[in-house]
C-alpha cells in the first residue's frame, strides 16, 4: 500500500511513517521545504505550497490513502493574525489536496484527517461518544467544525473519509506533555483552577496504531482518538509528580492568572471533557496504554 501523509515530520507524522515503512508500506510526503525532499525506493517527498496553490502533482501516483496531518499549532496565543494560519494552514492544504484529487487520475481509496476533540462542549456531566451532536460555542470548535468539513468533501469523489478527534497526545518528543513535565521537574509544578476539570488524553504509540488501525481496515467516519480511562488535571498532576519522585507544595494556578499569561487559549487548561473511545472499541482496537498511570510511567521512566 502507499500512503501519502501532510505533516510526515511532525510528532504524529513521523511516528506514522516509521511504521507504515516498517510493515513495507510506501510513503509519499509533502513539504514546504525543498531542502527536506527525499528520494528513496519507498519514501519520496514532494514540494507544495498550501498558500500559494503550489503542489507537485506526482504524489498523487500509486497513492491508495492520504493522510492529512498538516497544521499550525494550537499551543501558541491565539493573536488575531494566528487564528487565521491556524484556519488557513489545515483549510488551504485540504483544499489543495482535493483539487489534485478531483483532476487526476489516482487510486485514492481513502482521506484520513487529524481533528480534535475541541469540538465538545464543556461539561462536568456528559460523557462524549462519537454520535454526540453537541457542538461547542467557540472559535477552536468552530475551527474543528471547519477542519472536518474539509475532510469530508472527499466523499463527493466516493472517497472513503475518516477523521481521528484528537486528544491530549502523551509523547517524550514534544506536545502539552512536557510542557506539563517541564514545570514539576523542577519543583514547581501545580494543578489548575479546582484541578477537577476531566482531561481526555492518548498516548503517542496508540495514537499512531490507530491511524494505521484506521488505513488496513479503511475504517470510515469519526474515531475519537482518546484512551478509554480520562483523567482530572489534578490527578494527573499528582500522577507526574509521583513518577518523577517531586514534590507539589504550591497552590492550584487561578485561572484568571493564565488567562493573563495565554489569552484565550488558557481555556485549554480548564475545560471539563469526559470523552470515549467508543468506535475504536467496537471495531476492536486494543490500546496498550489504557490508563494515564500505564502511558506515564512508559514516557517518563
């Protein structure tokens, strides 16, 4: 099978390639840089340019699945100019990616997107599946909202869709993890606001098995990618602490105080989201970290 992955350096992306090549897969690649284009018997790169409408059209050849990971983050302020990249960066590159599509002759089977969990709403009593209607008020879900929009115009072209709402992801590589290590590390470290808010997470190696879970069985529609057992900040703050043998003496942060520090993005930290995996589960995905305090230690130990 070959599979073209947008975003193939990032945390997800380069995680996803490694094992698709290591089960003798084929690994097509987009970049913006020039300078990061391989060419090797299973794995090539291609230039594009999402912004300008560039794209090299020949890695569309022999590809049987796409799957769309590109994206500027979300963990930096979300100043006015930043929420349009943020917008643009996942949008442009989709639209791009089905233009090609729509005008070539191609094999594509199936359009794989990253999403996100954003898209609940906050609550202290509703747990989210995959059928839950509920859509929040916000510019991060309506930012999903968008996202998923885009991905799922490839069914116009009778392409398989599927999207992966993400989580937390747990990794020692980068992402929200070790910025919450960094601080307890060194001695620091606290929970937020009452510390109760639910935070649902997942960790890198099951986050990567079920985008590949998803291509061999050309699993269609939402997948929450989230391990089943959610966990509170304060919990999970402790959890840390524990592992890494330091103590937490300092008060939970307020969150008026982040939200000095952050702007509006602070309210990452403080949503209350009780949300399952509960597609994955019924088609049969096995999570091999399925608590926090399994997925820890594997990261910090």
């Amino acid at each position: 099978m070959k599979v073209l992955i947008t975003g193939a350096t990032g945390l997800i992306g380069s995680e996803l390639t490694e094992k698709l090549l290591k089960n003798d897969h084929s690994v097509n690649y987009l970049t913006t840089s020039i300078s990061k284009i391989a060419n090797k018997n299973n794995y090539k790169g291609f230039y594009w340019n999402p912004q300008d409408g560039t794209i090299d059209e020949n890695c569309i050849e022999g590809v049987d699945v796409i799957v769309h990971l590109a994206g500027a983050s979300i963990s930096k302020k979300w100043t006015n100019n930043y929420k349009q990249e943020l917008i643009e960066s996942r949008l442009l590159s989709a639209h791009l990616l089905f233009g090609l599509v729509k005008k070539s002759q191609n094999q594509v089977k199936q359009f794989i997107s990253a999403s996100g969990t954003a898209i609940y709403p906050d609550s202290f009593s509703k747990v989210y599946d995959e059928n839950s209607p509920e859509i929040e008020d916000s510019f991060l879900s309506n930012l999903v909202v968008k996202w998923e929009e885009s991905a799922n115009q490839f069914q116009l072209l009778s392409i398989k869709t599927t999207v992966l709402r993400t989580g937390i992801v747990f990794s020692a590589k980068g992402g929200a993890l070790a910025e919450m290590v960094k601080p307890i590390k060194f001695g620091v470290g606290s929970g937020f606001g009452s510390g109760k808010q639910v935070q649902s997470w997942i960790h890198i190696q099951d986050l990567v098995n079920l985008y590949y879970f998803a291509i061999i069985n050309q699993t269609e529609g939402i997948l929450n990618a989230v391990a089943p057992n959610p966990i509170s900040n304060q919990e999970l703050t402790k959890t840390i602490a524990r592992i890494l043998k330091k103590p937490l003496i300092l008060p939970n942060i307020p969150q008026f105080v982040m939200k000095l520090i952050l702007g509006e993005m602070h309210i990452l930290l403080f949503q209350n989201k009780t949300i399952i995996p509960k597609r994955a589960l019924q088609l049969g995905f096995k999570f091999e970290f399925d608590t926090a305090e399994k997925a820890l230690n594997d990261i910090l130990k």
